[in-house]
C-alpha cells in the first residue's frame, strides 16, 4: 500500500490517493467527514478554518460503498482564495519562504506557501481516516490526545475514560485541569499576537506482535514513524516510548514475565516497538510541534528584493495548531500501520486478510519452526 496527497492550499482542492487498498472494506464517509471537522476545529485555529467547512468527495475506489482494490481517491475542495494579493518578498523566519526561494527562484514567495501551507493535510486526514476504518476492522484502535501547548504540559493518558474527556476538551487534551490551563495560554497569546507549539501522543492499541521486520532499514515500524510523523508541519521531534532515557537500562527496559502461561509486562517504555517491530504493547508515539511562524506581532526579517531588513508580514494562520497536528497524527500512524500489517498479510480481498490477522498467534519455541537446523 502507498499514498499521496497533492494540491495547493488555494487551488481548486487537495486530493489524497491511496493505492493497493483490499477490496471489500465498507468505509463511511461520514467517519472521514468527521475527522475532518476535527482538524478544522481546537483552540486556537485562525478565521480560514471557520469557513473552509471541508467534505470528503470520492472520485474512484468506491463501488456502493465498497473498495475494489482500485486506488481510492478522495478530494477535499478549497472554498477560501489566498489572502495574499501582490507580490511577497519577504520571508517569515521558521516558514519554507526563505529556504524554498533558494531552491526554486521563483520570485513571489507565496507561491511556496501553496506546497508548504498545511492545507495538505486535510487531504492525509481524510486518506488516514480510510485506514483508521479498515484498523478499526481489524481490532485495531488509534487515538491521540494534546499533552502540552506552551508552558502548559499534563501526563500521557492512562485512566478509563480518557477518549471522552478528549473530545469534551476544546483543545483535545485528555486532562480536565490542563484543557483549561492551555486554552488561557492561546488567549494570552492571541493577546500579544503571538504564537504556540507544544506536544501531542497517539497511542494504537491492538497491533498485532510481530508487526514491522529488520529485513531492510526502512522495514522498521520506528524508521516509519519518523519519517510519517516528521512529514507533518511543523513537527520538530518525534519519541517513541518513555523520553525519560536518564534511567538506567535495569529501569528502563520493560521486563518480562509468565501469568497464566502468558508473556506479560509490566511496564511499556519501549513505546510497544523493539527492534523496529511491535511487541504486542500499546504503539505510544510523542511528537513536538514548533510556533506557527506567522505573527502578528511580527518578527524581524529582510526584503529580498532590495535587501534591507524590515518586519515579517502577517499572512493569515493560526495561534496554535497543536490540537490540529495530533489528528493528522493519528492518520500518519494509521497509514503506516495499515501499510505494515498489509505487507505481513497480504493484499487483495479484505476477509481474506482479516482471517489471517485473526487467526495468526504468538509462537511457541517448540513449534517445529527450524528444528531441521539442530539435528
């Protein structure tokens, strides 16, 4: 399986494709119109988000309701024209402006926002919304939740119940105290027009052990997530597992242990991945979003075509797309979940595949599995 997304941020539309899907998923629309909604909406989100109101338009792949093994392409329609109506030359310090003009030497900056505008990722929401239905057939969930904007931070999740308190919260965060304590933080720097990062986790749950493989480098479930989630704008890091690597390896290391004939552990510091490959824990993946780079207070910058310096103009953006980043999140996870478990099981009729998922179990060392090697 592979995607794409194409587009600009005030063309006609973004586009999402993906390829190699199973045939036989029944997807909902409405699922991916609501994941869409989801990304428009947090604290914090500029006025082009009040009027974009994005739907999901299926242009192929689709046959009542079903996959058919085609590539399934998904279109989300721009409403909201660029706000930029003359020539840009100065560049917004933390934004591509300056990086990309010295690689593409088109002179009007904004011609590199289109590309690099984060537009683009209402098209891999809707595609990540595809592959969050199929997981979800699967057993599979994937959920993420806000854990820190600004000086403002709060734990992982862990408590039942936390989902509902993350879709309560106006800023997706999971913790009550938090949510409110982050939303006066985008209000203070609504006031001083300025801008926020902060963190986000998306945790899966149900991933079947053994998923992801050392056979090549990028086989890897973690080189995936890296590269997945450093796709996503704004993203600056990205920490699988406990970051907390003061330990020592004897606290660290998640230990294992026998109950009732099974495996356990006790403890999940891994991030449910070792040696690139799923462990039958909870996939737990933190990632840390920069400021929006575009204030309207301002930042120092220079005027490219006369060369003197002046202050970087405001171009319409938000004060925090925190919230926004952890459900593009959840997609980027779910693709390449979805792409990792399909390379395992194979492709082609989705029952097929769900069988061999449901019927794949852990092995026993006795099995029969290389035992022609020690005679």
């Amino acid at each position: 399986m592979k995607f794409t997304v194409v587009g600009d941020s005030h063309g006609s539309g973004v586009f999402g494709l993906i390829e190699e899907l199973p045939s036989g998923v029944s997807l909902s629309i409405d699922n991916i119109n609501q994941q869409l909604l989801r990304r428009q909406t947090g604290y914090g989100r500029g006025e082009r988000m009040e009027r974009e109101q994005d739907k999901a338009v299926v242009r192929s792949g689709l046959w009542r309701g079903v996959t058919t093994g085609a590539p399934l392409l998904i279109e989300i329609p721009n409403k909201v024209s660029s706000a930029e109506k003359s020539v840009r030359s100065i560049p917004r310090p933390g934004h591509s402006d300056y990086a990309a003009w010295t690689r593409y030497k088109l002179n009007d900056l904004a011609v590199y926002a289109e590309r690099s505008s984060a537009r683009w990722t209402a098209a891999a929401t809707a595609v990540g919304s595809v592959a969050s239905q199929i997981l979800h057939e699967l057993g599979i969930t994937l959920c993420g939740s806000v854990i820190a904007i600004g000086n403002v931070s709060c734990g992982l999740p862990s408590e039942s119940g936390w989902i509902s308190r993350r879709d309560a919260s106006p800023v997706f965060c999971h913790d009550k105290e938090a949510s409110q304590k982050m939303v006066e933080e985008i209000e203070d720097s609504i006031k001083a027009g300025d801008t926020l990062g902060g963190r986000f986790v998306v945790i899966a749950d149900g991933v079947p052990t053994g998923t992801g493989g050392y056979g090549t480098l990028f086989e890897r479930l973690d080189s995936r997530i890296g590269e997945y989630f450093m796709a996503i704008p704004s993203v600056k890091g990205v920490f699988i597992g406990n970051p907390d690597v003061r330990l020592r390896g004897s606290a660290y290391h998640d230990k294992l242990f026998v109950e009732n004939g099974m495996i356990v552990r006790k403890s999940n510091n891994a991030g449910g991945i070792e040696g690139g490959i799923s462990n039958g824990e909870q996939i737990v993946v933190e990632a840390s979003v920069k400021p929006i780079p575009s204030l309207r207070k301002g930042i120092s910058s220079v005027d490219l075509s006369k060369m003197n310096e002046t202050a970087a103009p405001y171009v319409r953006a938000d004060t925090t797309a925190v919230p926004a980043a952890s459900v593009v999140g959840e997609s980027m996870l779910a693709l390449l979940l979805l792409e990792a478990i399909l390379e395992r099981f194979g492709n082609g009729d989705f029952r097929s595949i769900k069988r061999r998922v449901t019927d794949e179990s852990l092995p026993y060392w006795n099995d029969g599995l290389g035992e022609k090697h020690y005679r």
